[in-house]
C-alpha cells in the first residue's frame, strides 16, 4: 500500500486562494481519480467561509490537486496529529455526493 499527501490548492481572479493538504491512501487516490473520469461534466457549487463558492463542473477541479508519496508512518502520524487534514481542504467528492 502506498500513501500520500494530498495537496489542494485553488485560486480565483486573485480574490481568494484556498489551500490545504490531506493525507490519502492508494485507494483513496484511486477514487479520485476515478472520480473525476465518471463526473467530469457533473455541475458543483462548493463554498467555502461562510458566502464564498466556486460554480462550476467536476473536471475544472482536477488541476487543483497533485499528490506527494509519503511514508506510512508520516500518514500515521498526520492522521493523529491532523485528523482534518492541514488548512482548508475541500474534497470535491465529497462535496458534489452532498449535492446529488
């Protein structure tokens, strides 16, 4: 099994900048990245903060994400020290199966 650091970064018209990082597994990758082959043309509207959103379709999401390989016992220990993750890390499955 392999593990990584998800990294999320995503900006808008130099307005707001949201990053944030989350541990993933390999099968968690895996899922996103299946994820965005089966919903690319699905509409999202994600908020973030209390009245700022993107609007747009699944696909415009992907370039928002890269992954760096880590071990497993800097995944262990992120788990443990950062449950939620670090910053602002939106999962764009998990917000779009919200909406469906």
């Amino acid at each position: 099994m392999k593990y990584y650091m998800c990294l999320f970064r995503r900006d808008w018209a130099d307005e707001f900048d949201v990053q944030g990082a989350c541990p993933f597994t390999e099968d968690e990758k895996l899922s996103l990245e299946n994820f965005f082959k089966e919903n690319g043309d699905k509409p999202t509207e994600i908020y973030f903060g209390t009245n700022e959103f993107w609007e747009d379709e699944v696909s415009e999401w992907k370039s928002s994400y890269k992954f760096v390989e880590i071990s497993e016992n800097t995944y262990n220990e992120i788990l443990v020290k950062f449950p939620g993750g670090l910053g602002t890390f939106i999962n764009v499955m998990e917000e779009v199966c919200e909406i469906l």
